[in-house]
C-alpha cells in the first residue's frame, strides 16, 4: 500500500474540535498513516498561539522572574483539547519536565514543546505510534539541519512502523540540544518524513483551499492555482508567494514527490497539487498560473555613450555591487544604458557612496537613482505556447494608464517581471488578473 504523509497547521489543531476534524480526515483515507502536527494556532483573532505562550514563559524563566500563571494557561489549553476529545490522557509528567527545564534548556526547546505536547494529544487520539523529532530530524551544533544524517535516521526509525504522529519544528543537534527550524518548520518536518517513506503524496493541510492566483488582500476572490509546478511556486515565492517554508520543498522535489495544499475545514476541495517541473503539461487551463508583487526597490539607471563596445563594463558594475554587498535582482539594459534593480533596504544610508564607486568605476554620462519601485511577476507555464501574452500584459497596463518602468522574461519563457512604480503595484495586478483569469471566467 502506498504512503501518504499529511502536514497540518496551527489552525488547523487549534483546539479539539480542529483536532477531530483532522482526525476524519486521517481515517477517511487509510493510505494516510504519517501525521506531522504544528503546536495549537489561534482560535480566533485576538487569542495567542501556543507557541507564544512558551516564548513568554521561557523569557520569564530565563530573567529568574515567576512563569506559574502563564505556564497554567497553557496546562489549561492542552486539558481543554484533551477534554473535548473526550480523552482519559495525562500530560503531567511532561508539564512536569517542561518547567522544570525551561530556564536551562534554551528558547528553541521552549519553543519546540508546543508541537511536543501536540503531538503526544494526537498520537492518543489517532492509536498511532508517537515518534519524538529530536529521534530522528539531527542538527549539527550550529544549529543546520543535517540532511543525509536525517534522511538515515528517519529511515531507520520508521521501518516496519505502520501508522505514525511525528511533531514538526524541532529536532535535536549532533551534542543534544533541541534546535528547531525558523517559524513555519512544520513544513519542513512533514517533507522529510514524506521523502524518507516515498510517499505518493504529501498533503499539507492548513486553513486555505490551495494555492490562489493573486494575493486577496489585493484582489478579491481570486480563484485558487489547481495544479503548479515546482517552478512556477519558486518564481511566485520571490516576489512574496508564503504558501511554504522554502526548505519544505527541496526534500520532495528531489526525488518528484508531489506536495497537495488541503483545507482542513473543507476536505471536499480539491486545493492546489504542486508537481514536478517534468511531469506538467505544456499547456494549462490558463495563460498565467499566477500573479505575485513585491515592494521595495530601488532603479539605478546610467547610460554611457558606446558602451556596447567597452569591454568588462557590466563585470565592473557589478563588482561595485559585490563590493558593497549589495544584491542584484534584475538587470535590463540598452545599447548604451543599464539598469541595476537593487533591494531599497541594502542601499539605504550608502546612496551617494554607492554612486560615487559607479562614477568612479565606470565613468557613466548619466547617473541616478530611481526610488519606489515595485516587481511585478506574471508567472505561467502556458506561456511558452500562447502567443500575444506579452503583449496583453502591457496592454492591460496602458489600458490604465500605469507606467512600465523595466522589463525582464527569463530565457525559460515561465515568467515575464516588470517593474512600476510602487503605489501603482496594487492596481497593476488587478488589471493583469482581470485580462487573463477574470475574462476566462465569464
């Protein structure tokens, strides 16, 4: 029988009620038998993550100041699942042990005892074995993930083990030390687990039906992406996608495993299935696959007389770059003139010392320093074969008057980035929305 590993988010646990609706899920597919659970998320808007909580309580016994009240609130939300699950389940022993340790441990273990806790609740629940992360997910001392060492031990530890609850965010380093990944390491657990096992799939479960086109906050309703390829994601995360943790997704696209983002609330959809690069088709139901935009950049612009026929030009610009540590996003450029699209915090407060080595390195006739631009990516693996994207793409920018400040198309085809100036971002993604996925769905 082949193996599904299915992730779920804070939300998604964020009492006994989200637990039970997991839980359905669960035995509602019997392929699916490895569970990678967050600590407990927000109930509703104003309530405090679990893992907050830790971090309060581990900042209080670290200052040698009284954590009694904050560490009951937690006690007291854990009995809260554990009662409405209708469980006779103690977690004593280990509240116990957690405050215990608390002020000696370090803050990565306060924090990892959320997904801990958790998972000991869910492991009960489900009759699955429970798998401690700091078994088998190993760090060295500097607090990196070791991935073959990992990749060994999960291994091991999983043979012959049938059904599974292993709590993500955490492990353990190479001298014993709980080390955990940066926020949204769940994901990352949940993809180690699933390339371990060759899972036929690794269903990550949240509070979303998959990944969607646009950005709600900017456009409203935006229909959800059904199906995206590895590479297509990676170009939209550039510009701000935060569908995964960026880690979560080498483990399984290395060996081609496929990852599906479910809503937990609405089991019936189907969400958005994340394939590899090879195993897309060349078309898709739409153009464009997604739109995503990011603020924040600056636009140095110089032009120079016969700079097509000075040698080593673009390699010393550059090099002033490098050797202020600047990085260099995009790079259009002329016969005789060049743009460098640059991150606004990395230049701010060296402006005119950054000018000053361009002047001096290469000599320009014209030099300034654009601020206030935004990136733009229109992003699609149907754009190889659909002619005219490019230039409906402008089309829908003139159509409302919205300046195009530089453009860029990757070699691959995949993706065309334009950059406008900040305060016309917003309504640039709607006019390209509304020309390649609204006029699809009348």
């Amino acid at each position: 029988m082949s193996v599904k590993v299915v992730k779920f988010g804070g939300s998604s646990l964020a009492d006994a009620n989200q637990i039970k609706k997991a839980a359905e899920i669960i035995k509602a597919d019997p392929e699916r038998r490895f569970v990678v659970p967050s600590a407990p998320g927000k109930r509703f808007p104003e309530d405090v993550k679990v893992t907050d909580m830790l971090y309060t309580c581990y900042e209080k016994a670290s200052l040698r100041q009284n954590f009694d009240k904050d560490f009951e609130k937690i006690k007291q939300r854990y009995q809260e699942i554990i009662s409405g699950l209708g469980m006779q389940f103690s977690l004593e022993k280990e509240f116990a042990e957690i405050q215990e340790q608390l002020a000696t441990s370090g803050r990565e273990y306060a924090a990892s005892r959320g997904e801990f806790l958790n998972g000991k609740i869910i492991a009960e629940y489900l009759g699955f074995t429970f798998i401690d992360a700091a078994e088998v997910i190993v760090f060295d001392d500097e607090g990196m993930m070791l991935r073959k060492e990992t990749r060994a031990k999960l291994r091991e530890r999983l043979k012959g083990i049938h059904a599974a609850v292993i709590p993500g965010f955490y492990g353990k380093s190479l001298s014993g030390v709980v080390r955990t990944f940066s926020r949204g390491g769940s994901d990352v657990t949940g993809s180690l687990v699933a390339r371990a096992l060759h899972a036929s799939v690794y269903e990550n479960w949240t509070d979303v039906s998959g990944v969607l086109v646009a950005d709600p906050r900017v456009v409203e309703n935006p229909v959800v992406i059904p199906v995206i390829t590895y590479k297509e994601l990676r170009e939209l995360s550039y510009m701000g996608f935060s569908v995964l943790h960026e880690d979560a997704i080498f483990p399984v696209r290395t060996v081609g495993i496929p990852i599906n983002i479910r809503n937990t609330n609405k089991p019936e959809d189907a969400g958005t299935l994340i394939i590899a690069d090879n195993d897309a088709e060349e078309t898709s139901l739409r153009t464009i696959t997604g739109i995503a935009g990011k603020k924040g950049f600056y636009a140095i612009n110089m032009e120079k007389a016969m700079m097509n026929s000075e040698v080593g030009f673009v390699r010393d610009v550059l090099n002033v770059f490098a050797d202020m540590g600047i990085l260099v996003e995009h790079m259009p450029s002329g016969i005789d003139t060049l743009s460098i699209i640059a991150d606004a915090e990395a230049i701010r407060g060296k402006e005119e010392q950054l000018l000053s080595a361009l002047r001096k390195a290469v000599n320009p006739d014209v030099l300034e320093l654009e601020p206030d631009i935004a990136l733009l990516a229109v992003v699609g693996r149907g754009m190889r074969k659909t002619r005219g994207t490019a230039a409906r793409i402008f089309a829908s920018l003139a159509h409302a008057r919205i300046n195009v400040k530089m453009i860029d198309q990757g070699s691959s085809e995949l993706n065309v980035i334009v950059g406008v100036n900040g305060h016309d971002l917003h309504q640039a993604i709607r006019c390209i929305y509304d020309a390649f996925v609204s006029s699809t769905l009348v």
